[in-house]
C-alpha cells in the first residue's frame, strides 16, 4: 500500500506517542497516520515541545532526543525548518536546550543580532558556537 495524498501538521503529542510508544493504542495510531501522510509537516515549536516532553516527562538523555529527530529529518516525507533544527540541535548536542539554539537562529534571521538572556548557560554556550551573546544582570 503506497502513500495516500494525505499532507498533515502534526502536533507534538503524536510525535511523542509514535517515539516512546508507552501508550500502544495511541502508538498505532500515530505510527500509521505518520506512515500515510505524503508530506509531514513538523514546526519548530512543536520540535521545541517535543524535546522538553522526552526530558522532562520521560527523562531521555539529549542523545537520544537528538537521534529520534535527525531520524524524523531523515523521512523523505518529513518537512522542517532544516537551519533552524540544525541550530536547536547543536545547542542540545553541546549540553544545552535545543530551544534556544532555535532561538538564536530565528532571532537572527529576523534581524536580531544579539541573543540575550538571563540563562548564562545558554549565552555562554551560543557564544562559544560564534553567536552574539549577552547575559542580562
């Protein structure tokens, strides 16, 4: 059975049950609707919630998270902001939050020329990847 032309944006919480499958219902469910699609539209924010689901809630390490995406970026039919999950993903894999590596570079795309921030471990780790960063007092 090939692809429909069934073209979804999916929420974060398909994503996670089609990853963790700790809910084999709803696992099937996902797992099928994601095999279906012809395209497979995942936004940042949703790839941002994703992350902070499978740390928080489910204690994954960043390496893994970080694989789990790179293997939803490798699905032909997956479309992403590619630069902007790049970014997320070099903070995570560098030890810090994937969101603000997605931060930095869609303020900077914007125009944004500095990030800041009260988060020093976030300023200092963009900083050492060649952004402008500046820690707020």
């Amino acid at each position: 059975m090939g692809r429909q032309t069934v073209k979804i944006s999916v929420d974060t919480n398909v994503l996670v049950r089609a990853v963790v499958r700790d809910d084999p219902e709803q696992a099937r469910a996902a797992i099928r609707v994601l095999k279906g699609a012809s395209v497979i539209a995942i936004t940042t924010p949703c790839l941002c919630e994703f992350v902070w689901v499978l740390r928080k809630a489910y204690r994954l390490r960043s390496a893994d998270i970080s694989e789990a995406i790179r293997a939803l970026a490798a699905a032909v039919n997956v479309e992403m902001n590619r630069p902007a999950v790049e970014a997320g993903l070099a903070v995570l894999e560098a030890g810090g939050d994937f969101a603000d590596g997605v931060i930095a570079y869609e303020g900077a795309w914007m125009g944004g020329e500095t990030f800041v921030s009260f988060d020093k471990a976030a300023t200092t780790l963009l900083a050492a990847q060649g952004h402008k960063a500046r820690l707020l007092p």
